[in-house]
C-alpha cells in the first residue's frame, strides 16, 4: 500500500507526505483487535536530502512499518510537494514544514531519521523543538561549513548535467558512470538520480528547479552547525560509511558533541549510505531503534 497525505506546511506551502506500506497493528486497540496504530513505540519521519523525494525511503519505511508508523516527507521544492516560485528555500522554512508534518500526523515524539540536508533540518528540529523528537538517526551530513567554494562547485555541476536525456537509461549510466565527479561507478547512484527525474516534452529534466536547490544549499553551506547539535537531548546516530561525504574525524567528533551520541559505519558506502547498502543500513538502523525505543 502507498498513501498520499497532505500537509499544509510552513506559510502554506502544500506539501505530499507518503506511507509505502501499512502501520503497525496492535493486538487490540480501541477499536478491536488488530487496530491500526496511528504511531507505533517511536512513530518515524524521514526526511529526504538536497535534490531528493520521499520515494528514496521506500525501502526503509517498508522494514520500519514492521513496528513504526513511517513517514516519509517531500519537503518543499521537491517531489510532489509545492515548488514556490520564490521561496522561502530557508533552514527556518524546512524545519517548520517537518513539525507541521509531525504535529497535523500526530507523529511526536517521532524518531526522525535525515539523510544530508534532511540530517541538518532534523537536529535543528531536535535542538529547537525536544519535545517532538525520541531519537535522531543522521546520516552523511557534515555540523562543519561546506563553504563558498563548494556553492560554485555545485553550480559548475547542475551546468555539467546533458539534460534532457534521451532516457531513463541515459541517466543512469550518466550518474552511475559519466559524471566526471566521479571516482568511481556507483550503479546505485544512478537508480536515485532515476527517480528524480520527470518525462518532458524533449526527454527526462530534473523534477526540481536547479535554481531553488542552489538557493536552499545556500542557506546552510555558509555556517557552522555544531552549537545545535549540542542542543539535541535525545539519543541521535550519526552514519556513514568510507566514502562519505561526512569524514570519520568529523563523524566521531560530532558524536563526542551529542549528548548522547552514537556511531555507525556502513562499510563499502558512499553519501547514499541507505541506496548503496541498504542490509548494512537496516542493521544500523534496526540495532539503535531497539537500544533507545521501548519494545
């Protein structure tokens, strides 16, 4: 089953949250046996990264529906959530869109789980909001600025893309193989390109304006986020694997800085730590849900 909810987010903003299979059953509830929950022992929001959709937890939110109500958010500009024309793209604009998601699901406290910018958006949430927050999982997501170089970079990138492909098979190969980023092929890496693309008149486009992603990575390449991430009181994970983007100096620090941190290392990933070695990613996920959840 997939279902299609719709969140009025952050100055309206529409926005499409998505189960990818049925929630937990309780043995008996108040409406009989076998009941739906409305939020298993940690109800779980995931929040996608730059460029991403809440398609990209498919997998996960399939395992996780075993024992957590899961849900997975199109944040702004993304997916099928509204795209404004001019924003707001901000840390303050996203991090209000997941507690509109948390508070009108009726999800806190939830578990959230982020992967890159969506790491970043939960343990701001974390820091500000406590209260709707029973753990953090962080995966591949720097606390250090990015910086200004790395904007210019990005955008020399988005210019690099052949677009419109001729085909879905074109972008896979491309991401998977042509990309001149690349150190090496990474099959997975062209399957998550795959899905944010959108069939157009003259081929496959990004589904998301290149523009509004520069604008929302700009927002937080500039700065810093460790004062933050000291703020979060709950148990948070912090993921990665060889060939991340995140070090594992960096990594180890920043479980050093949260107050009740905890590491894992996936090993033979990169960024897209759950799509290149998703059992290895279950594993992580799985051990720590059960160390900090009550069963």
């Amino acid at each position: 089953m997939v279902r299609r909810i719709d969140v009025s987010g952050s100055g309206g903003v529409r926005l499409a949250a998505w189960e990818f299979a049925d929630p937990p059953k309780h043995p008996c509830g108040a409406g009989g046996a076998g009941e739906a929950a409305r939020s298993g022992p940690g109800a779980v929001l995931m929040l996608h990264g730059l460029m991403g959709r809440a398609a990209h937890w498919a997998e996960t939110a399939r395992w996780l529906s075993g024992r957590h109500r899961a849900v997975a958010l199109d944040q702004r500009g993304h997916g099928r959530s509204e795209r404004p024309a001019e924003g707001p793209y901000t840390r303050d604009a996203y991090i209000a869109d997941a507690v509109a998601a948390i508070e009108s699901l009726e999800l806190a406290p939830a578990v959230l789980i982020g992967h890159a910018m969506g790491a970043l958006t939960a343990w701001q949430l974390a820091a500000r909001r406590p209260d709707l927050v029973r753990a953090l999982v962080i995966c591949d997501m720097r606390a250090s600025a990015l910086g200004a170089a790395t904007q210019r970079e990005w955008g020399e990138w988005f210019r690099s893309w052949p677009v419109p492909f001729a085909t879905l098979a074109d972008v896979r190969k491309w991401f998977a193989e042509g990309d001149p980023t690349l150190e090496r092929p990474r099959p997975a890496r062209g399957d998550y390109y795959a899905e944010i693309m959108a069939e157009r008149a003259d081929g496959w486009r990004p589904a998301f304006s290149r523009r509004q992603m520069l604008q929302a990575r700009e927002t937080y390449a500039h700065d810093a986020h460790w004062e933050e991430l000291a703020l979060v009181e709950c148990p948070a994970l912090v993921v990665r694997g060889p060939d991340s983007e995140l070090g594992r100096a960096e990594a180890q620090e920043m479980v050093r800085v949260l107050p009740r941190g905890a590491y894992a290392e996936i090993s033979d990933a990169g960024h897209l730590v759950h799509y290149e070695q998703p059992e290895g990613w279950r594993r992580a996920v799985e051990s720590f849900l059960e160390s900090v959840l009550p069963a």
